[in-house]
C-alpha cells in the first residue's frame, strides 16, 4: 500500500466509531448486563450507573490509557462525553472521577464482573461462527499464570512471597507479589480470549504453604465445567501440568487434555516411548509441516499400559531444523487418539500454544494494557481492574478480527488504541454515523496467514 492511499484511509476511518460498531455487534446488550450486576453503593447517592463506570475503563484500556489520572485528563472533554452517552445509551452530566470509578471497584464483588465475561463469552460460543477452528471437536483452552502485581513491602495479607538475590549487591531480598492463572479459549488463528481467572493468593500471611498454579487451576476448571457443563474441552499446559492428578482432573471433567512434556516429566512414560519409537520396526514417522518449518512426526497410543498408569497417555513427538540447522524437538502428551489424518492438526494445536499464551500475556503486560501498572492499591479493586483489562482485550480482540479497514492496514495493537483515542476524545459522532452503526450487518472473520 502507498503511503498516500494508507494516509486517505486512516483519515476517513473513525477508529472508535468502528471499534464500537463491532462491540455492539456480538454484545448489544453489554449496558444492560453491567447494569444487572449487584451494585455494593447505597442506592440512594448514586450518580453514575454501573455501565458509565466500568465502559469509561474499558475505553480507558482499549484506548492505551494506562494511568487513572491520564484517563480523567484525556477524557475532560465534552466530545468525549458525548461518545461515552452513545456507548452506554445513558446521559451522564459530567465524565466520572478516576476516584469516583476507584471507589466503586473497591466495593464491588469481582464475581459480576466475571458474569459479564461468562454473558460474552456464552455468546461467542453460540453465535457458531467458531467451529471450524476447534480441535477435532472440542474447543481448546489454555492455561498459563503470570504475575500482576509486585511490591518490596509487604501489600496485603494475601501477598505470596518470595526470596530472591539483589543483582547488583548480591544480598537477598524479599519480593511481595500477586500472581493470577488465566484461562483462555481459542476461538481463532487472531481471537484468544479470557474465559476465566483464578487469583493465585494466600488466605492469609502466616500460611505454612504458600498458593500456587496447580491449586489454582484445580479451583478454576471445575468453575469453568459448571459455567459450561456441555462444552467440549481439550485443556493445554506446559510441562507443569503434565502430572497424573491435572489427568485424573480432566478426566473426571469429562475434558481431554493435551500437555507439554519436557525432559523430567513422567520419566517411565517418556522412556517407554523413546524405547518404542527406537525399535528398528517403528514405521510410523511422518513429514508434518507447521508454518515455515518442515518436521517430522511420530506416536504411541497408550502408553500408560506399559507402566500401569491409571489415564490414557498417547504422546507425539514433532522434530525440525531451525536456522541453524540444530534440531528442535518437541513432545506432548494426550489422551485424544493419535492417527496418521489427525497428527498434523495435532502438532499445530501442540507448537501454536506458546504463540498463543505470548499473544495472550504479552499484549497485557507490554502492549497497551500494561497490566503490572497498579490502578489502585486496594486489593478488590486490583482484581476488578485486571477483569476489567479482559473485558477490554475480548472487545479489542474481536475489533482487530473483524474490522476490515484495520485489516487492510495491518496497523499494530498500539497504534490502533492511540488512534480510538483520538477519535474518542476530539471526534463527535453524528446522529447518521450512529444510525450507521446501529444497522445489522454480516461480519466475517479475517483470516491470518499462518
């Protein structure tokens, strides 16, 4: 594209105009939700409805807004009111206070705003425009933790902890820090969006043993099983949740799993595989190609008969050169069965894991989210801001999926946010634009090159 044909576009292109166009799409009653949630402030001196509050964080994070206080500077305009009263369909007089929005987060039960996600999550699902990107049947979701919040002192009584070297003096040093395990369920190649959160926390600062991932994950999943009882699910996970209790918990999930296996993990499992896959008669290595790179492929069904383990275990193995010609090997462990038609789709699903958790976690704490950044100290509202983030990346996720003209493009994440900013806050919207808007249309999905 010509510099001049790319500048006509983005100069008739209304970023936050189509971004809202798309989030009222899929989620037309997103206002109505916010404003079901149970609402903790004495209904009597309320000002703004739960909608303004929470939509006017939402724009603060899709729009790269990092700070409160930068969210009540960039917002103090009247063009950005007016754009905040077509969002929520409600008139609020004046743009609330980032202390006003604190303050509501601080009493607020971070449950409402998962019934939210769960709304648009729900929705996604049976709108059916996914299927064809699950995995032999079942939708794919990822887990993965990551840290959110760090401090030198000690924050609250919830606060993990942990000992670690100054590297500059060498002396050791106490690290406070929240930690939160995040699942996500693969809609697309581009869409990978939040469907559940477990804070990773002490019940209190005298614990004998601290909270971790694995516990996390064991509160999160059978959540996620009775939010969607029928949903076929294939778990994934890196090498951590290679264990036999993570199977024994899918299993009874009725959930299939599809794991990482690294050198250490399930030991016998992984010898009797290597010693079968040795054997001068093991035919069964196949070319597979994912993306760019050219591998070969091989697997066992059934594994665990070999050493009397209690799940199913087939393992694949998936080998190629990189760049400098050494080679690269890969090894997971399911209880999907393995054939031949399927292998290929399976290796994909197995290498487009860390991509997809670098999509995920990336983009939130070094795109335009910066997650790591303390909204407030408190620590209800902290947990309510970091839903509110995916709250915002699902509608973001769906804007960057659908839009064409972004398409067209091919703008990053960060300057699309700098560019709904702008239009945001300088930008009316006109009565025709909105009426626009309004208008069912089709929408369908760009497709990356992968």
């Amino acid at each position: 594209m010509k510099k001049a044909e790319r500048r006509e576009i983005v100069a008739d292109c209304n970023e936050f105009a189509s971004w809202m166009k798309v989030s009222q799409h899929f989620f037309p009653s997103l206002p109505k939700w916010l404003n079901e949630m149970v609402d903790p402030r004495n209904q009597s001196y309320i000002t703004y409805s739960a909608a303004v509050l929470v939509l006017m964080c939402v724009m603060k994070c899709v729009s790269g807004v990092v700070t409160m206080r930068s969210m009540n500077e960039n917002f103090a305009r009247n063009e950005a009111l007016e754009n905040l009263t077509l969002l929520t369909g409600e008139e609020p007089k004046e743009m609330p206070d980032w202390q006003t929005a604190n303050n509501y987060l601080k009493r607020l039960q971070p449950e409402e705003l998962n019934k939210i996600r769960f709304h648009m999550i729900d929705t996604l699902i049976r709108s059916k425009l996914f299927y064809p990107y699950r995995l032999l049947g079942c939708w794919r979701l990822i887990l993965d933790g990551t840290g959110y919040a760090f401090f030198k002192e000690r924050h609250c009584e919830h606060d993990l902890v942990i000992k670690i070297k100054n590297p500059t003096t060498g002396e050791e040093m106490t690290l406070y820090y929240h930690k939160v395990l995040e699942a996500k369920i693969v809609l697309s190649d581009n869409l990978v969006l939040s469907i559940g959160t477990e804070f990773i926390e002490n019940e209190s600062a005298d614990v004998s043993k601290q909270d971790c991932e694995i516990n996390a994950a064991k509160r999160l999943m059978p959540r996620i099983k009775k939010l969607f009882p029928r949903l076929p699910i294939v778990v994934q996970g890196d090498s951590l949740y290679a264990t036999m209790p993570m199977m024994q918990l899918c299993a009874e999930l009725k959930w299939h799993y599809l794991f990482t296996m690294k050198e250490g993990s399930q030991a016998t499992l992984t010898r009797d595989f290597r010693d079968m896959i040795d054997m001068e008669d093991f035919k069964d290595d196949y070319e597979v190609k994912y993306r760019n790179e050219a591998g070969r492929a091989c697997f066992v069904n059934n594994v665990e008969q070999f050493n009397d383990k209690s799940q199913t275990c087939n393992i694949f193995q998936y080998t190629y050169k990189d760049e400098e010609d050494k080679e690269v090997r890969f090894t997971w462990v399911t209880d999907l069965p393995i054939t031949k038609g399927n292998l290929k789709e399976l290796v994909a699903a197995g290498r487009g894991r860390w991509a997809i958790e670098n999509l995920g976690f990336n983009n939130q704490k070094t795109g335009i989210y910066k997650i790591e950044h303390l909204c407030s100290k408190d620590p209800n509202a902290m947990k309510n801001h970091y839903l509110i983030t995916q709250i915002a990346d699902i509608l973001m996720q769906l804007y960057l999926a659908f839009d064409k003209t972004i398409y067209k493009l091919q703008s990053s994440i960060k300057n699309v946010a700098v560019r709904i900013l702008s239009k945001f806050t300088e930008k009316r919207i006109s009565g025709e634009e909105y009426a626009n808007l309004c208008k069912r249309t089709t929408m369908r999905l760009n497709e990356i090159n992968t």
